[in-house]
C-alpha cells in the first residue's frame, strides 16, 4: 500500500514522503526476521524497486518544479517592488513610525 502512495501523483509530496520513511522503517524488521523461505529477501527487493522508481521520477520532475518555483518567486518579488516608490518606502502613503527624540 505505501508503495502505491509513493507514486500517486494526487498525493500531497508530504504524503509520499512519509510513505518513503514507513517503508524505510519495515526494512529494519524485515532484515532481523528469520526467513528460510526468503520472502524477507523479495519485500526488501520491492522496497528498493519503489524507492529507485521514484528516483527515476523526481529525476523528470525536479526541473519543472524549480522552474515553477522560481517562477513564482520572481512574481512575489516583483509585486513586492511594485509596492514601493522610488525612495524604497511603501507607495500607499502609509510610513514606518520615526523613533521618537529625547531631548
């Protein structure tokens, strides 16, 4: 099941991490087992077979992701910007307090 969650793209990246981490932890258990039958051997096989997939996938998918978000970056930058006057200070005509003088 936590196999399938890794590659479900309507899953949160979150989600699909943390079924990485579930199957990262059974590895442990499955290592420590005595299995004479080798079925430990095939699940750890599967593990590995999940995980390298997901490489292979992230592998075509981090480009459009940083291209996403450096996209979105520029945007809130540029918003920022557009928000300001020449001086650097808010254009809504709205200043920071000044420090009060003692005198």
């Amino acid at each position: 099941m936590f196999s399938l969650n890794v590659h479900d793209p309507s899953l949160s990246y979150s989600m699909q991490t943390t079924s990485i981490k579930l199957l990262l932890n059974l590895i442990e258990g499955i290592i420590h087992r005595n299995d004479a039958e080798g079925k430990g051997r095939v699940l750890l096989v599967r593990i590995m077979d999940t995980i390298v997939n997901k490489f292979v996938t992230l592998k075509d998918r981090i480009p459009k992701l940083l291209t996403t978000y450096k996209a979105h970056t520029d945007r809130a930058a540029s918003s920022a910007r557009a928000h300001l006057n020449a001086n650097g200070e808010p254009s809504d005509g709205v200043r920071a307090a000044s420090p009060a003088r003692i005198h």
